[in-house]
C-alpha cells in the first residue's frame, strides 16, 4: 500500500472541517433517510397486506386472473424504481454542483 501524499491529506483536511461539506453530507443523508422511510413503510404494508389479508390480495382484478398482489407489487417495483431515479437526478443536479463548488473553493 502506498503512502498517503501529503498534499492530498492537506486537501481532504481543509475540505472535512468546511461547512459547506459538513452541511452537504447533511442534507445528502437526510434525503436518503427520507427516501428509505418511504421504501421501507411501503414494503411492510406490503408485506403486512399478504400475512394479514389474504382475501384481499388474492382478489382478482377486473375480473381477470392477475391480483391485487401482482398489481401492488409491480407498482412497489416502478416505485423502487423511481425513488433511486429520484436520488439520481438529485445527486447530479445539486449534491454534485456543491461538491464541485466546494472543490473550486478549496483550490482543488
């Protein structure tokens, strides 16, 4: 393993005590927590629907052979989706221009 260079340990200490970072890791988790919340409280209502109410979820729907089940959980899958694509689209507009603003400022 090679040893760490000494300008690029001076560059990571100036950037860990910045505000601007300390406040961009915050907000940055903040959001995913958010995010696992939703996806988190989604799956166990789902979860909870099939050990609970199974009348329920085997119950077709419109009359055909697909269910409530099948239904929810490829609508829980489009959601998964959408909440990375969310975080993604988040991470590239705002949380990476910060991090190239607080790059520029500390003469990176």
């Amino acid at each position: 393993m090679a040893a760490p260079d000494p300008a690029e340990s001076a560059l990571l200490a100036r950037i860990a005590v910045d505000p601007r970072y300390a406040a961009l890791v915050r907000d940055r988790q903040h959001f995913s927590w958010w995010l696992t919340a939703i996806t988190v409280a989604t799956y166990t209502a789902f979860i909870s629907l099939i050990a609970f109410d199974k009348p329920l979820m085997a119950r077709p729907v419109a009359g055909g052979a697909t269910s409530i089940a099948v239904v929810l959980g490829m609508a829980m899958l489009v959601g998964t989706v959408a909440i990375c694509a969310l975080h993604v689209w988040r991470a590239n507009r705002e949380y990476d221009a910060r991090l190239a603003e607080l790059l520029a400022g500390t003469n990176a």
